[in-house]
C-alpha cells in the first residue's frame, strides 16, 4: 500500500541537501562553540553563517536572531519574557483565541501568575476581529499576540494593521509565523514587528529548533537560565548541526518560495473543489483566500473525526484531527469553537495539509477512498438522516 | 495507541444497523460530546436473540459497539445486564486510558435497551 502523507503542518521530512548539510556537524566537526580550542572554534564560522543567512532573509540584523528549541520554546519566551520584563509598565497581555497551545497555554499560566489576558476574537474564518481588539486594549496592555497564520485552518491574520496599531499605541507586538515561515516571504520591517517565532522542522527542515527574533531595544525576561550561549539570553550548548540545517531549509525555502506555494496550493484547491462538489454535507473552515497554501481544513456532518482519521489511516493516507497537539484530548478544536462552529461539526473536522512532494495523483487517490470512507462512517451514524438534503444542511451551517 | 483487536473491530463492526420491529431502544450520549451510541435487541423468552447497533464516535467507540453487541447476543437480559464495559475492553485486550469513556458508553447503551425492553414487557 502506498502511503500518503498529508499531514505537513503537522511536520515535513528533512530535504536531503539539508541533512547532507548538517551531517558533518555531527560527527567531525562536533566541537561546542562556547569551547576555547580548536575543535570550539571550528563551529563558530557554522554557526554565525547560519545566524547571518537566516537574519538576511528574514530582513533582520544577526544580533536579532535567537536560537531556541522550536516553535513551542520561542511562543513561550516572547510572552513570558514580555510579561516578566513589562510588568512595570503594565500587567494585561493580549492573545487571540486561535493561537497555538504553546500561547494559550502560556496565558493561562500567567493569569494564575497575576496578569490579565484577553482572548481577541476570530470572525467565521477564524479571523482576528481588528476592532474588537484595539477595542480590548487598555492603558496597562504591554503586550498583543496573533500568529502569522493559523495551524489548524490555515486562515492568514490581518497582522499588518494589528502591528501599526500595536506601534502606534506603544504595545509589544510578536506574531509566531511558525505555520507561515517558508510558505509565505517573512519579513520582520513589513509589517514591523517586535517578536517573531518559526520552527526548522515546518519547512523542510530538523526537528528540535527554532528562532525567536526579538527586535533590538526589546528587552525580554529570560525563561531558559545558564550560560552565556545566545548572548546570554538563553543557556544550553549550542546545536550546531540542527542550526545550519534550519538556516539552510529555510534559504532553501525562501528561494522557490512563490514557486513552492502556487504548486502546494494547486494540489489544496483541487482537493478542495472535489470534496465540495463530491461529498454531501460537508463545511471548508478556513478563510476562502486568506488562508495558506497547503491548508484544507473540513467538518464532515455525521462523522466523528477520529474515525475518520484512522479510517484514512488505514487507507495509507496521513492527515490530522484538529491539531496533533490536542489529540488525546477529547475537547473538541479551541480554534474551530472561537470560529463559532457547532460542537458537532467541530468534532468532524480533519486537517489535510500538502507538501511541494504530493501529487496530483495522491489528491485524486485521497478524494475517491474518503469518500467512500464517509459513506461507511455515516452509515454507521445514529445521526445520519437518510432523507436530509444538503440545501437544508447549508441553512443549518 | 489501539491494540489490533481494536483496529479489527473498528475496521470490520459486526452488528451494525437497525432492527425495525426491535424489542428495546436504547440510545446513549450527545454530540456536543462526539460519541452517541444507539443499540437496538431483539428478546424471546428472555434471551437476546439479536443485536444492532449504530454509533457516532472515535475508533474505541465503535469497536466497544461492535464487540459489546457480539457479546450479548445468546445470553439473558439478566445476564446482559452485567456486561460491563471492563469485560468489554478485557475482549479487546486493554484501551487508551483517555478512551475509556467510550466503553461506557457501549454498557450504558445496553442497559438502556434493556430497561426499555422491561418497561415495554410490564406496560
């Protein structure tokens, strides 16, 4: 059986250029930067190298970049670190509700720590609602929040205006780009922002590292204490290999970048137009534009989406439920339910997310066995209506 | 995460649909929780003489469905009554801890049909 994997969101497999790039790191040229001899030095021109391309393509200056240890690590330092650092000047945090658990978590750790958070709310497609925000936004806000894109639906966030109100009013800005970081051009002066987070293993890339840009004059408390690694911003020794493995995937990236995005979205909108033309009761959650390349988001009626998922899963074809994060939980998706989404669509819903390696052939594959899937599942419902028409399901959604 | 008992019964239900002219209904859940079970039996001189059953839910859901209905086919409704939803996932050798929700599920359903069959067999 052939497997297919359409779960890139979620994580993609290290480019073979990028892993040859790294290899030496890990054997001959293993020395720790923060050493004093040779074999120390030897790594320091990588590790610089890799500081420089990544702060060019992301139009920052190198003294701005930071390595972490992923998307997780730089979301939680941006706000912890704001808050901790701020707390002067004020104590209310703003996130919107469709962040990442690396964000909501977090938030919900610093109210018990004493600080006020706002959820800023999303519109039907998950869209930051701009006004509702500036709206929230009090004389003791420090900090505002909203990701680039979102990872579960893939809706792009109007961060552009939030980040001029942000200036505007004197608030710390940070957007966490980790779902938009090789998919769409970064760039740190447009719109401007303060804070940044993306994770190498999104773009082709090695797992286990991340960036978080903070802008120079910012100031930000820090949440891994140690040695002087990252100007002794955050301790740990210093990855080598997976560094210039992440600056190399992401120069990779950014090179074919529009080319890479027109053929993954491509593969998204066919996938897209047959399951809406094909399969009966089904809702696209998302932005019908505004969204990224690879994202194809559904809620199948009727159909619980863990069933599906290993249904799928068993047909060879790889997606995901929600987001592979929450899955365990049995809470239905935070975004889909800040979207407004009834509880039992929200329970239906699977994320499909393409790479630049699928092929049109995979899509047309994946459309034929879900829906025959879907036909089983629904006929496994309590729920189905055998006589329901879709025109009255649209109504209803 | 599911053992391939699981798998097996999720993949290949037995019992699945409706029975018309059903002796007891009894339906369990809510979709706002994502799993609703719904198991219909047929009952003659008080034995379970058939099964069906219909579910919306996760893969642990519907195995626990399937098996949950085999097992009662032949035994009294007394007897059904003490299937218990850690007999059922003994069958299927073992669940995810977060799934065992869903097992119960498969018990609730049951004791609801049956004690829809008493009620009709009293009335």
């Amino acid at each position: 059986m052939e497997h297919i994997y359409f779960d890139h969101a979620a994580t993609t497999p290290v480019d073979k250029r990028v892993l040859e790039k790294m290899l030496p790191y890990f054997t001959e040229k293993f020395g720790n930067p923060n050493s004093q001899h040779w074999f120390g030095r030897e790594t320091v021109a990588a590790v610089d190298e890799a500081r420089d391309t990544i702060a060019k393509l992301i139009g920052a200056k190198p003294s701005e970049i930071y390595f972490t240890s992923g998307g997780t690590e730089s979301d939680n330092w941006a706000l912890r670190g704001t808050a901790h650092a701020y707390k002067d000047r004020g104590r209310h945090l703003i996130v919107s509700a469709v962040e990442h658990p690396a964000m909501i978590a977090t938030a919900k750790e610093l109210i018990k720590e004493g600080y006020d958070v706002t959820f800023a709310e999303v519109d039907e497609y998950g869209k930051v609602d701009v006004e509702k925000l500036k709206k929230a936004v009090r004389s003791d806000t420090i900090f505002i929040g909203v990701m680039t894109a979102n990872n579960e639906v893939g809706t792009i966030q109007p961060i552009a205006e939030i980040s001029a109100f942000a200036k505007e009013r004197g608030i710390l800005f940070f957007t966490d780009a980790v779902q938009a970081a090789g998919a769409l051009p970064i760039d740190v002066k447009s719109p401007a922002v303060d804070m940044l987070s993306f994770s190498g293993h999104k773009f082709y890339g090695p797992k286990g590292i991340g960036v978080l840009y903070i802008r120079t004059g910012v100031k930000l408390g820090r949440i891994i204490t140690g040695g002087h690694q990252e100007r002794s911003m955050r301790g740990g020794t210093t990855n080598v290999p997976l560094i210039v493995g992440m600056a190399e995937a992401l120069r990779l990236a950014q090179e074919k970048c529009a080319e890479n995005a027109a053929y993954v979205a491509s593969l998204r909108d066919k996938f897209i137009a047959r399951v809406s033309k094909e399969i009966p009761f089904v809702k696209l959650n998302g932005h019908p534009t505004d969204r990224l390349p690879a994202n194809a988001n559904f809620s199948f009626r009727y159909v619980e989406g863990e069933s599906l998922l290993f249904s799928l899963d068993l047909a060879g074809i790889a997606v995901s439920s929600g987001s592979a994060c929450s899955s365990g939980s049995l809470e239905p998706s935070h975004v889909l339910l800040a979207m407004g989404l009834p509880e039992g669509l929200a329970h239906g819903s699977i994320r499909f997310s393409f790479g630049i390696h699928n092929t049109p052939e995979q899509v047309d594959y994946a459309v034929d066995k879900l829906k025959e899937i879907i036909v089983k599942l629904r006929a496994l419902s309590p729920l189905f209506p055998k006589d329901l028409k879709n025109e009255v399901f649209e109504k209803e959604i | 995460m599911y053992t391939e008992k699981v798998m097996e019964a999720f993949q290949n239900p037995k019992n699945v649909g409706e029975i018309e002219d059903y002796d007891g209904m009894g339906m369990i859940g809510s979709e706002a929780c994502g799993d609703i079970m719904q198991v219909f039996i047929k009952v003659k001189d008080g034995v379970i003489t058939d099964a069906k059953f219909k579910t919306f839910g996760c893969a642990a859901a519907i195995a626990t469905s399937s098996t949950a209905t085999e097992m009662i086919k032949g035994m009294t409704v007394d007897e059904a009554l003490e299937v218990t939803n850690k007999k059922v996932i003994e069958v299927l050798g073992g669940l995810p801890p977060q799934k065992i929700h869903c097992s119960v599920l498969a018990e609730q359903a049951i004791k609801a049909a049956i004690e829809d069959y008493k009620k009709k067999q009293s009335a």
